[in-house]
C-alpha cells in the first residue's frame, strides 16, 4: 500500500515487546494482590470440608445404628487429630467391643494441615439403637481461627453444624 506521498507503508499485525511486557506487569499486579483473597478462600474450603465429612460420619452412623439395631462409635484422636467410625461387633457375646470401619464410604480420616479438633466433649461419640444418646458438640478450627460448630442432639438425633461457636 502506498501513502500519500509515494512511501509504502508497512502492516504490522503483530505486538511489540513492549506492549507484551506491559501486559505481563498488569498480569502479575492482578495475580499478585489476588493472593489473599484466593487463600483464604482456600482455608475457609478445607474447614468446610472437614465438617462436611464429619457431619456426614455421624448421620451415617445415626442412620445405621438405628436400621441396623447395633451400636456405633466415633472416637476422636484429639492428640492425632484424627477420627474414625466403629461398630459394635456381637453385643450378646463380648457387648461393649468395637470393631473398625474401613470401607471406601467410610474410613479413619486425619484432620486436614490447618484444620485442627478446638475442642470436643468426650473422646467417643456413641450412637445407639433406640436413636437416643449424649448430646456432643465438636469444634473444629482453621489457623486463621474461624470455628465450626457441630451439635449433635442425643435426643432427638438432630446434628446442627454452626460457623461460630454455639452460645448456650
């Protein structure tokens, strides 16, 4: 193509580096002040998380020990930071005797880094066959000190799951 004045004129399509340079700034500025946001997200999720699955352990054996007419228990490892699901193996000939279970729906769980057992009102939550039991409450923190609050009612089965600690 030619101008006005009988130059050719050149078509670049392309960037230059300065302007991919630019764009790369601008990128990592954005990147950069996102990173908190995104991590706390990430902590708030893996706090979530763990009471989900906690949660969904003890409807699992609420539901079981009650169709299934046996007893069942989570024990919590407060030094391990962990806590797995039994069930009572005969209770005519040895009651009182517990068995672990390790099935793919169900299975010892380690607490996740960053996420630790605050506190919980006995080592062992048993859920009986007749539906009653103790009332338990389980608080579960993340390093930025958000806490999850699970209450279990002994009553009634209900389980509760708060973003505070329950006020009584």
């Amino acid at each position: 193509m030619t101008s006005a004045i009988g130059r050719i004129k050149q078509q670049n399509d392309g960037f230059t580096l300065i302007e991919l340079a630019l764009v790369g700034v601008i990128l990592s500025i954005l990147l950069s002040l996102s990173m908190p946001v995104f991590s706390k997200i990430y902590i708030n999720a893996k706090l979530k998380a763990v009471t989900q699955e906690l949660t969904g352990t003890m409807r699992y054996a609420y539901q079981s020990s009650i169709s299934e007419g046996g007893k069942y228990k989570i024990n919590f490892d407060l030094a391990g930071q962990r806590y797995w699901l039994q069930k009572e193996t005969s209770p005519l000939t040895s009651p009182g005797a517990f068995s672990d279970i390790n099935t793919s729906l169900v299975k010892p769980r380690a607490l996740p880094e960053g996420v630790v057992f605050k506190q919980v009102s006995s080592p062992a939550l048993i859920f009986n066959p007749s539906g009653a039991g103790d009332n338990e409450r389980i608080y579960l923190q993340n390093k930025k000190g958000e806490i999850y609050t699970i209450w279990y009612s002994g009553l009634d089965g209900q389980i509760q799951v708060f973003d505070y600690e329950k006020q009584q």
